[in-house]
C-alpha cells in the first residue's frame, strides 16, 4: 500500500489512500460506470439467448444442454487464464481486455456465427470475458473501498451492475417491439455496451504500481474461502437450472411472468445489494453467510413442499417470493471477497485466489445438472430440492468456522 497523500478532498483517515494524481471519487465514478455498462452487456445475452439459440440455430433441449459446457468452461479454466494474464496486466487491464472479448463474441453471435462450431466459438469468447470480469472485479472495488467498507463499497458495484441489466434488458424489449428480434442490433447494441465499459476500465489508474500477483495461489489458510466455494457452485447451478424450471414444468408459469420476476429482483437488487453490503459491514462474514445458508434451507423447503401445504395460488405465490429472494441473496457473495481480503497473506493473493474460487464453483456447476436432473427423472423434483436443503444445512456448519483476524493484512 501507498504512503498517504495530501487531498483536496474529505478522507477518512482509514481510507486507503491513492497514489499522488489520482483521484479517488474520479476513479470510483469511471469504475462504476464500467459496471454500469458491463451490466448492460450480461443483461441482454441473459434476455435474449435462449431466443437466439432456437430461432436462429434451431437448438432444441438436448442440444441446448450442450450448449452449457463450452458456455461454463472459461470459468472452469479461470485460475489458469487468470494467472497467464496477472503476469503482464493488472486488473483494470484485464477489465478491458475481459470487456474486449465480450465485444468480439457478440458481434461474432451477431455476424459471424453461420454454423453451431463459430456459434460455439463465440460463445466461449463471449463467456470468457464474462470470467474475466467476475475475477477482477472485487479486486478492483477493494481497491477503492474504505477500510471497514468494503461490502458496502462491493454492494454498490453490484447494484450499479443491476441498474445496468435493467437499462440493458430494457431497451432490448423496447427494440423488440419496434424491430421485432433482430438479434444483430441487439448483440451489436451488447458490443457497444461492452466496448465502453472496456475503455472506462482501461482508464482507470487505480493500481497502476501495486506489485505483480502470483499465477496460482493454492493454500490450506484458505480452505474455508474454496469450500465457500464449492457451496456457491451449487447453489447457483441448483437454483439457475432447476429453481425457474420448477416453475414453468410443474406450474406451467409463462416466459412473460419469469421475464418479470426478473425484472422485479434486478430492481430491488438496486437498493438492497449496497444496504446487503452494509450489513456485512456491520455483522460480519461469518454470521450474514450463515444466515445465507439457513434461508437457503427455507427458500428449498418452499420450493419442494409449497404445493403440499398452500392451496393455489397461495403456492405459487410463495415460489415467486422464493425465487425473487433467491436471486436477491446472490449478492451476498460479495462477502467471500471480503472476507477473502481479510485474511489473505498479501494483496496479491486476491484475485488469483478469487479465480481458484471460481474454477471450484465450475467444477461444480459443470457436473451437478447431470446428478440433479436424473434425480429429478428418476424420484421427482422434489428431491433436487431436499438435497440442496441438506447442502445449505452442510453449509451452515461451515460458514460459522469463519474467524477474522484481529488485524487485517490485506488492506
């Protein structure tokens, strides 16, 4: 960390204090505009790619499953890739390279994509950048955070990453009305978004002379921060896969009411991502990732046993409310960052660590759709849901062996 400077702006003395010339609200406001528009890049494919498979490849289910592996496997390689990058970039700059593929794969999709062997080609140069981005972003928000902050600052970042979607998903819809689904102005609209976001990333200086990290960090200190994990993994692959198909195979819920329980959880993922951060602030990693998992643990129950005890529509309204709180309490992953921050040997552990961490989540979320859904056929959809619940409870136990250290070493 750098000496502190003289600033012509109010900053608390435990503010991690910039290098001479920089300013740390310029660089905070270039940081979250990046996310801004980087949010309305992920937004769009999240709208609109599954239409694009099927209508313009022709993709149906099995082949769309596939489709999922090359889509997954940058994340699965991350801490390789991140390592051969942190070797000659820091993470601003790998925030604009990771914004540069994402550009280069939709307009790939949008223009270039006549066969399914280019149309996977793109979508792993897309995917790749979507990697990037997760690895180096919480690197890049610690950097600009006050000590004691820094889930705040992270739930800001992730907030204006959700006011992205929302601007993105909705000028699509709008363009849909009009142009109806012209998928090349809507992914070359996601490369401009995405081209931006590069060159915001690419001007920040945040971090220009911090040492270069490590290729791979692998240590037992941070077993808990791997097995936290592995523990996201499943949920998000659960609960991405099986949580919404629940509520269109079993309820024959329309893709219209999907689209708006979307839309109402990036909104209120606005306001309660950054007061989410707050509160891990304020309660600490240990006991809010506990509180994740038991509330995990009753999101599941309803999920499996709304029919058994609510009559409709009672039912149905409980799954809406459990998928909208679901998709909410993906924010609080921000807190394996800080607590990762908070017991890392050196700076420099972070984000090839972070990318370890990701590679763990994908070892996951590449294998348990293949478990779940024979699950699923063989003893019904109820029991993918028990068996997250049993997870979750697993879970619990560990996120309590959590201990901070008195004094932080990463900061």
């Amino acid at each position: 960390m750098h000496d502190p400077i003289p600033s012509p702006l109010p900053v608390e003395k435990s503010e991690k204090l910039p290098p001479a010339g920089w300013s740390h609200r310029t660089e905070l406001k270039k940081a979250l505009i990046a996310t801004l528009f980087f949010g309305a890049a992920s937004g769009i494919f999240m709208a609109t790619l599954n239409n694009y498979l099927a209508d313009v490849h022709n993709l149906g289910a099995e082949a769309r499953g596939w489709v999922e592996f090359p889509r997954e496997l940058p994340g699965f390689l991350m801490m390789f890739v991140a390592g051969a990058l942190l070797v000659v970039m820091r993470e601003t700059q790998m925030g604009a390279a990771a914004m540069l593929a994402t550009a280069l794969g939709a307009l790939g999709l949008a223009y270039f994509s006549p066969g399914i062997t280019l149309l996977v080609v793109w979508i792993i140069v897309w995917s790749l950048g979507d990697h990037i981005i997760f690895a180096v972003e919480g690197p890049i928000g610690l950097k600009l955070a006050k000590t004691g902050n820094e889930g705040k600052r992270l739930g800001q970042f992730g907030g204006a990453r959700n006011l992205g979607t929302i601007i993105g998903v909705g000028l699509i819809f709008l363009l849909a009305k009009v142009f109806g689904d012209r998928y090349d102005i809507f992914y070359s609209i996601a490369a401009g978004c995405a081209f931006i976001a590069g060159i915001f990333y690419l001007k920040l200086s945040i971090g220009k002379s911090d040492p270069p990290s490590r290729k791979i960090v692998l240590k037992k200190k941070y077993g808990i921060f791997y097995a936290i994990s592995a523990l996201f993994g499943i949920r998000k692959q659960i609960f991405l896969a099986f949580g919404a198909w629940v509520l269109v195979s079993i309820y024959s819920v329309p893709v219209s009411t999907i689209a708006l329980l979307f839309f109402i959880s990036a909104t209120l993922g606005v306001i309660l991502r950054p007061l989410l951060g707050e509160v891990i602030d304020i309660l600490g990693e240990r006991t809010v990732l506990a509180a994740d998992e038991i509330i995990l643990i009753l999101v599941c129950l309803t999920y499996a046993f709304a029919s058994d005890f609510l009559a409709l529509p009672w039912a149905l309204y409980a799954l809406y409310a459990a998928y909208i709180i679901d998709n909410i309490l993906f924010a609080l992953r921000i807190a394996r960052t800080t607590y990762l921050q908070k017991i890392a040997d050196d700076p420099s552990d972070i984000t090839p660590t972070i990318s370890m961490g990701i590679t763990i989540d994908h070892v996951v979320a590449m294998s348990l759709p293949v478990l779940s859904g024979y699950i699923w056929e063989a003893y019904g959809y109820r029991w993918v849901f028990i068996l997250a619940g049993v997870i979750a409870f697993a879970g619990f136990f560990i996120c309590l062996k959590i201990r901070i250290p008195a004094t932080s070493k990463a900061v």
